[in-house]
C-alpha cells in the first residue's frame, strides 16, 4: 500500500503537476485571505511581540527546533 502513490506518479505524471497547482493555488489563496483582512485590535491584552534576541532566546525551547538539531547532530556523526 506504501508503494501505490510513487507508482502512481511515475505513471500518471500528470497528476503530479495537477498535484503542486492545486497546492501552489491554495496558498496563494490562503495568503490573499491573510493579506486582504483588515487589521482589528480586538482582544488587545496589551502584550508586545518578542524583540529579535526574544525569538532566538525562545527557540531553546522549542521541540521542532531540537528534533532538527538532533537529526543533523546524527547525520554527521554517521558520516564519519
């Protein structure tokens, strides 16, 4: 069941490329609805975003963050 999906791709190429213009077509469209929404400040709470040094301070504990580290840790360490 795995192997059904590449098997289709190679014989249906063209179900690949309808695949990434529906994809591509669906961001697009999600980007338009975030950019056309007017900007509201209800529910202000009076809390400011992180500063720069805030963010890369908080990426220490972040999970994606550490899974990636981890996974290019081990992949050079496999290479030697």
């Amino acid at each position: 069941m795995s192997n059904l999906l590449p098997i289709l791709m190679f014989v249906i190429a063209a179900l690949h490329w309808r695949l990434k213009i529906i994809g591509v077509s669906y961001l697009l469209m999600l980007a338009y609805k975030i950019a056309s929404q007017p900007m509201t400040v209800e529910g202000f709470s009076g809390l400011t975003p992180n500063s720069f040094f805030g963010g890369v301070l908080f990426q220490w504990i972040n999970p994606k963050a550490w899974v990636i580290a981890i996974g290019g840790i081990s992949a050079v360490r496999a290479s030697n």
